[in-house]
C-alpha cells in the first residue's frame, strides 16, 4: 500500500510502499479512494491521516486523524483508522 510519509523537520514528503498493513485494510483504502499518510509526532508513536476525500469550504481536505499508541503495530493503527474512515463516511 502506498502512503505518504512527512519527514521532520522540514516536513519533506515521501511516497513510500508498506507491507505492515491487513490485506483486506489495504484494499478497503484503495477500493474508497482514501489517501493515507502519517509522521511522526513522538518517538516511536505516529499521526496517521486519512484523506477520505471531503473538503472544508475553503477547499483544504477534511482528514480523519489517528494517534498511535506507544507499542501498537501499523496492522493495528491502520485498522483503526479505516473504522474511523469508515465511520465518517457512513455519516455523510
């Protein structure tokens, strides 16, 4: 699946393959056009973005934000990101 990571400090942007995600997450974010991407706020822990394709007035994406707990592998973030994707666009 591929993802966007932010590097710090200047925020330089990557787009980066990763396997540490369930294979039925990977083809729930392909299949609904969500973009992920994430940095990393602290070490070891991450925000991880979710853009499910909503946008403010302005026009800047509405995104669905995650917060890693300290230990929590990337299968599992992932999957709760895609539960609170899932939960804003059924919401709609």
């Amino acid at each position: 699946m591929l993802v966007t990571i932010f590097e710090r400090p200047d925020g330089r942007q990557n787009l980066i393959e990763i396997a540490n995600v369930y294979p039925e997450d990977a083809t729930w974010f392909e299949t609904n056009g969500v973009e992920v991407s994430m940095e990393e706020i602290h070490e070891g822990r991450y925000a991880i973005y979710g853009d499910i394709g909503m946008r403010a007035d302005d026009g800047t994406p509405i995104e669905i934000i995650y917060l890693t707990k300290t230990g929590e592998t990337c299968q599992d973030a992932l999957r709760e990101l895609r539960t609170m994707c899932e939960n804003a666009q059924s919401s709609r």
